[in-house]
C-alpha cells in the first residue's frame, strides 16, 4: 500500500463582491472593506433593494453562458495561470447553477421548446473541464452553503487515495431571484448589512462569486505551493431542513472530525474562520459548537461574511482562499459589520485586521439540510515523515431498493424480468407508502421518492446499526419546489413566495430529510451531473465514507416535473412515457471484499464516443479482461445520444467479443436523469438471482457464472460501475478506482 | 361561530397541506405552533405570506411573529385589528 498523499494548494482564483482577483481580494481584507451593497443585477419590486454581495465588474470571458458559469471561468482563469499540466479532475460546489438565465426565460414566458443547457448546476463544471482540457472525472457537489468545502474534502480524498495527482476544486454561484427572495422569504436578511455574531445581529446578505484552488497531491511541497490541506470533516444535524442544531451538534461534530483527520488538537489552531452569517441561529449554534471544542482556548475568530456576503456554494472555497492568504501573508481578518458583544455568544470576534503569524485555520462552512464541512489549512512546511497510509474500503451490498413507474422494487424487478416495461410515474402516495402522511406533508415529488426508496431499502433488512452517512445524486434536484416557488413569485409581480419550496428547492434536501428521519449524523453528500449523478454519488461514498463497519445509503432519484424536465432534458422530451423513479443501496464499509458489491469506475467527459468506450473498456481489463469477469453489460443509453450510440456500441461489442447479454435498460424504465440507480439494483437482483432471464438475454436464459454485471453510462458524461458478486474479482481485475489516476494508468 | 376564524383554519389547512387535520381539529384558543397540529418554524413563515398576501396584514419579525401566531385567536385578533386601523397594505 502506498504511503498517502499530502494535500497542497498551488494555485488560487477568486472573484467575489470584495474584487476580482487574489490580490485585489487581499487588499479589500486588509482594509477591512465591505462589498455589500443594494442589488442592482435585477429588478425587484421592494422601495429600498435588499443588501447583498454582487460582484461589480464581472469581466466578459466567454458569450452565452449563464452569470455563475462567468464566474467560475473568471476564477479558474487565475488559478490556472501558472499551472503546466492539466489537471486530472475537476470538481465543484454548485447550489443555483444556471438559475438566474433560467429565471429570465420563465419571466419572459419562453417555455416548450426552448433547452436551457446550462441550467443545470452540474454544467458549470462541465464547462470548467472544457475550458481546461480536462479529460478526466468531472463531478459536483450540491449540499446548499457548504458545497464548496465538501467539493474540496472530496478533492483532498481522491488525492490522497491516488485517485488523481490533480485536482482543481471551487465552488460558484451566481445571485438569483431564487435565494434573494427565498432568504428574505425566511426572514433571515439584515437590511443594514450582515453583522455575524453581534448582539443586535439580524441576518445575512447573499452573496456571489467564485473561488477555484488547484490542489496538488505530493509528498513534500511542490514549487509555488501556497498552503496545505490538512483535513476536512463532514456531518450531518439530522436536525432540521434549514435552522442549525441549537447546540450546534452537527458543527461540533464536523470540526471534532475535521481536527482528528488532521491529526491535530485544537490548541495548534491558530485562527478560525467562522461561518458565521449573521443570523441568530446560526452564530450562536456555531458559537456553542467553538466553546465546546476549544473550551477556554479559542483561538482569534472572525466571520468574513460582512465583507463578501454568503456566496452560498462558493464561500467555502473562498473562504479556503481567505484562510490560505491568512498563511501566507501573516494577517487575520477582521468580522466586519460587527460592534457588539453578545453574551450568549460569550466571545469578541476580530474587530479589525492582525498581523501575525499563521500556521493552522480551521474554516467552517454549515448549510440547509444540516450539512456541515470543516476544513483544516496549514502552511506549506516540509515533514520528515509521510503520513500513515489509508485505509482500502469496499462498499459491501446489504440491502437495495428501487422505485419506478411499475412500482417498489418487487413489481419492477417482476417486470423487468420478463421484458416488460416499468415505464411511467407513480402516484406521490404510493412513493411514501408505509410513512405517516404528516411527515411528508411538505414535501413534493423528488424528496417523497428519496424517502420512500430510504424507508424501503431499510425494510428490506434487519439488524441494521445506526445509517452514518447518505450519498445522493440528483440529475435535476426538486423541480417541482423549484417550479412552484418561481411560479408563485411571477404570478405576485415578486411580492410574494413560499419558504417552504424555498427550503425544499436545494438539491441536498432529500437527502437531509432523509438523515433527519433515520438519525444519520456522518457525511450527507449531494451530487449532481447529469445522467452520470447517481455515479458520482456512489464514487464519493467511495472515497468518503470512513473505515471501519459504517452503514452508509447511496442513492439516485429524479423526478418528472411536466414543464422543468421537458426543457432542462432533451432525452425526456423524445420519450413514449414520461417517468421517472430511483434507487438506493444500503452499504457496509468493509476492509475485504465479501458477498455483492458494488464499485465506481470510469467516470469521464464523452469527447468522441468510440474513443471513451476504448478508454472505459482499458480501465476494466481490455477485451480479455471484460470477457473474463463480465457476465452481463447494462448500458444506458439516453433517447438524445441513441441514435449516434446505437452503431458505435455494436461496433464496441464486436471488437470485445462480448457473447453475453447487452441489456438496454432504459428501453424498460424510461428517460430520467438516475435511471442508472435503478439499473444498479437490478443488477444487484441479477447477480443474486445468478442467470439473466430469457427476455433479456436474446431468448435463453444466460447463466453469469459467478462474473460480475458492467454498468456502462452514455451521455454527455461516460460512466461505468461494477457489480459483482465475489469481492475477489473485483480486486484482481485492476479495476480498483483508488490504484488508478481518472485515465487508468496506475500512480508512479 | 366566528366565520372568519373558520375562514382563517381553511386557509391554514390549505397552506400548510395539513391533509390530516379538519377545521374542527383547531382549537382557535390552543396552540398553534409546536403542539398537536404539528406546525413549525417554517410552517410559521409560510403562513406569513399567506396573511400578506390575502390580507394585506405584514408580519416582519420573529418577535411579532411568536406573539400573533400563539393561537388562532391571536391571529385572528391581530389581522382585525391592523385592517380595522387602516395600515393593511396592498
């Protein structure tokens, strides 16, 4: 095993409301400057605008794309500009994605058939990787406000597991109509400007921009390093869809894991950089949190959120960037906008700027659902010793369920089995089946199919120890909330929303609401991308769910909304049946391999079709390799990429001389983002079954012989999974993620 | 009856989707938020844009908030009252 990999920062980006540029962000910091102001980006009906953190001058670098992706061009541009290799992956926090443009086709009533193909938050990165070159994993972190700091734990683990030498991770976000009135909707806006942890504090400003760090994985200290990622921790509150624990358990928590993966007391801390919004809640649950961690040691705390507002997915990586220049130039931020003391606080923030020596920030980002990522910076200094080598994991299968038009898993696997279609949507009481009709009152579609799968996966299975964390992965997130909240405030000339479809818009609500009724404190991760989201989910359970014997679910679900999904994804227009559905799997973090698993593998950008089913077949073994150990391939095949796919993937079978079964799976469960959750257990009821049925396999039953069952995603993203039923295979096949860089060549 | 008690508990039922609970279920003097009917904060923040908007009555702080939504009744008296003293809005 290899020794694992330190973590360090060697290159920064950053655009925000406090200027656009390193340089000019240091400036601002240490003149202790505001950039929040009125909203001038749209019009909005109130006498006096709300304040918020809007970025200026945004520089024009590319046409036609939506105002968060600008900005993250911005911010990579200055990242990158001293880089000499592309980096291997790319992975960002996205909250609203393309919403503001999305927002000014509705207002203008464009509707059918107008594709919007950068509404979703997952293309930002997409765009990135382009810009870049980027041939690798593209993937996208959905958890509200701490996205960006859990994109960056996510990086910090795919690099010290080996799974790249590069990484750039940010995080963006552009205001919208959606959080400027949703926030206010919550009445968590101070109109004088945001004053965190003051006692006459009375809410937050949003904010907007983009922070892009290049992080590099090596064991000493690569020229131009700026700063080392020491740690990270994530939890959960399982508390509350949008207000923090009141003694701010999850924030403890998250800062408890944050400083043991960095192997550090807290005394070595010499600066926290506080979350610190501004509301009520949140700065005195934090606060509780620090008292508790540091006890009577806390260290000089600032909330830099006066100065750039919260720029929601972003601010955890700009806030990593603040941290980093902290480091660097031997300063401290001030906590802008605040005067006085709060004794239930029973601590003063910074209340101007200080030189000093810096060496370890700890940096605090907490979100709706109760989602919670700490980061540990350091300076860049060299160590005589590596760091202790980490754990290997497999994702051990012990319980799996699916929902789709024909029903529960039960009546779809029945179906699927004969050949059948399971195409279709069913009814929103039959997806909560089993709950109390109150616990679900307020939720629409996508977080009801989420609860149902969680509530039928746990079912299935007894003596379950308590779930840790929850994976889900959202091709869309919750269209209807989405859909309802910027139907209602159109139809009141914007007087009027409603903060619940507010708090039920974010991608990461399900899965919060999902850890709130099964207890789940670990990691609660939202990814998005597209047709390969449910991947994505499944490869960061891989590198985040810790080891030992945790109980994690990874799930995918999306739902079919009659306007949003129609205009957001093409495949679904060209679809016989709108439907839609996912699945879940209940894991087991386990050290060997045992009974069904199931892995992540290839995960990359289709640039040339033929060329990617190359690369992904390399990744398992070439011909011999697949032929050896595959039994089965599912692959999905999206309605808008079939007729291009359909020769390219019988070309591909050929040349492998592949003889077992090619199941089309999306001919049977239909056109929706996480389809391939739902092919995923049914892959896991093969294997157990151990044959595939005559319906699907060319008329005879095929017998899989103890081989494994290939997942293989099309789409503007290519992806594989393996499911397999002897831990064995899984290892010896060479497709173990965490020996391998993205483009499958093992790590020098 | 006071009819417009009972026009305020259909307009709650229909807002919140409290599918489960009839008009006859609110005690219009019982507690509104927190007790058995099983209306939260954000319950509390949905329902302050339903009084805007249907009644042009602006309840913009938590403070107020906690006071004007302890019972029906409190509501109820509160919107009387801002419409009966002119400063209702819209």
């Amino acid at each position: 095993m290899a020794d694992r990999q330190r973590v360090f920062i060697s290159g920064m980006g950053i655009i925000s409301a406090m200027g656009i540029g390193v340089d000019a962000t240091l400036k601002a910091l240490q003149r202790a400057a505001t950039g929040i102001r009125p909203l001038t980006l749209f019009p909005c009906p109130f006498e006096t605008p709300l304040p918020v953190g809007e970025v200026g001058d945004l520089p024009r670098v590319a046409v036609g794309l939506p105002r968060t992706h600008q900005l993250a061009l911005a911010a990579v541009q200055e990242a990158m500009q001293d880089a000499e290799t592309v980096p291997d992956m790319v992975i960002m926090g996205v909250t609203t994605g393309g919403m503001l443009s999305t927002e000014r086709d509705l207002k203008q009533g464009r509707r059918i058939p107008r594709f919007s193909p950068y509404h979703a938050a997952g293309s930002v990165a997409g765009v990135l990787a382009e810009e870049c070159g980027c041939r690798g994993p593209v993937m996208t972190v959905s958890t509200a406000c701490s996205s960006g700091a859990v994109a960056i734990k996510l990086a910090l683990e795919v690099l010290r597991q080996g799974g790249a030498r590069t990484v750039l991770v940010g995080g963006a976000d552009s205001l919208c109509r959606l959080t400027y009135y949703g926030f206010n909707s919550l009445q968590i806006v101070d109109r004088h400007g945001a004053r965190p942890m003051d006692r006459d504090r009375q809410g937050m400003n949003v904010g907007e921009g983009a922070a892009m760090l290049l992080l590099t994985a090596a064991h000493q200290p690569p020229p131009r390093a700026v700063a080392e990622v020491l740690g990270g921790g994530l939890s959960c509150d399982a508390h509350h869809p949008a207000a923090p624990h009141p003694e701010g358990r999850g924030a403890y928590d998250a800062m408890a894991a944050a400083l043991s993966d960095a192997g550090l007391p807290p005394l070595s801390i010499d600066y926290v950089n506080l979350h610190g919004t501004g509301t009520k809640e949140n700065d005195l649950s934090e606060a509780v949190a620090l008292r508790r961690i540091f006890k009577e040691n806390l260290p000089p705390v600032s909330s830099v959120k006066g100065c750039f507002g919260h720029s929601l997915a972003a601010s955890g990586v700009i806030e990593a960037v603040v941290a980093a220049l902290c480091i660097r130039e031997g300063f401290l931020p001030a906590n802008v906008g605040w005067r006085h003391r709060d004794e239930a606080i029973g601590f003063c923030p910074l209340e101007a700027p200080r030189s000093q020596a810096v060496g370890k920030v700890l940096s605090n980002s907490f979100g709706f659902g109760g989602n919670n990522a700490v980061l540990v910076l350091g300076d860049a200094a060299p160590l005589s010793t590596a760091p202790s080598a980490s754990d290997w994991r497999t994702l051990q299968v012990r319980s799996y369920a699916c929902l789709t038009g024909a029903g529960g898993t039960a009546a779809t696997l029945e179906r699927f089995f004969r050949g059948a279609s399971c195409k279709g949507t069913l009814a929103a009481d039959r997806l909560t089946e089993g709950l109390p009709p109150r616990s679900v009152r307020r939720m629409k579609r996508l977080p009801r199919i989420a609860l149902g799968l969680a509530a039928r996966t746990l079912r299935r299975i007894e003596g379950v120890g308590p779930i840790s964390d929850v994976y889900f992965g959202t091709a869309w997130g919750a269209l209807s909330e989405t859909h309802d909240f910027l139907d209602k405030l159109y139809a009141t000339q914007e007087f009027f929303t409603s903060p619940i479809d507010f708090v039920g818009s974010v991608h990461n609500a399900p899965a919060g609401q999902i850890a709130m009724r099964e207890g789940a404190r670990g990691a609660n991760v939202t990814m998005t991308g597209g047709d390969a989201s449910f991947e994505q989910a499944l490869t960061a359970a891989r590198f985040l769910a810790a080891g030992g014997r945790q109980s994690v679910l990874v799930g995918g679900a999306d739902e079919m909304h009659p306007i949003f999904s129609a205009l957001f994804d093409r495949s679904v227009t060209m679809a016989d049946t709108p439907s839609d559905g996912g699945g879940m799997l209940l894991l087991e973090t386990a050290g060997e391999a045992a009974g069904l698993t199931l892995q992540p593998g290839f995960l990359a950008p289709v640039g040339n079709l033929g060329d990617s089913l190359e690369a992904a077949a390399a990744f398992h073994g070439g011909p011999d390799g697949i032929n050896q150990r595959i039994g089965a391939i599912m692959v999905g095949i999206p309605a808008v990429c079939r007729e291009e796919a359909t020769p390219l993937l019988e070309a591909f079978r050929r040349r492998l001389g592949f003889e077992g079964p090619f199941i089309d799976y999306r001919r049977y469960v239909g056109e929706f983002g996480s389809a391939s959750a739902v092919a995923a257990v049914i892959a896991l009821a093969l294997l157990e079954r151990g044959s595939v049925p005559g319906p699907l396999a060319g008329g005879k039953e095929w017998a899989l012989a103890g081989r494994g069952i290939l997942l293989l995603g099309l789409g503007a993203t290519l992806s594989t999974m393996l499911a397999d039923s002897s831990g064995s295979v899984v290892r010896d096949s060479g497709g173990s993620y965490c020996r391998k860089t993205p483009f499958g060549e093992p790590i020098p | 009856m006071d009819d417009f008690i009972e026009e305020l508990k259909v307009q709650i039922i229909e807002t919140l989707a409290l599918e489960d609970v009839t008009p006859q279920d609110i005690d219009p003097e019982g507690q509104l938020v927190g007790g058995d009917l099983g209306i939260d904060s954000i319950d509390v923040l949905e329902l302050v844009m339903m009084v805007e908007k249907e009644y042009g009555v602006v309840i913009d702080s938590k403070e107020l908030g906690a006071q004007v939504f302890a019972s029906l009744k409190a509501l109820g008296d509160y919107i009387r009252q801002v419409r009966s003293e002119g400063r209702a809005v819209g």
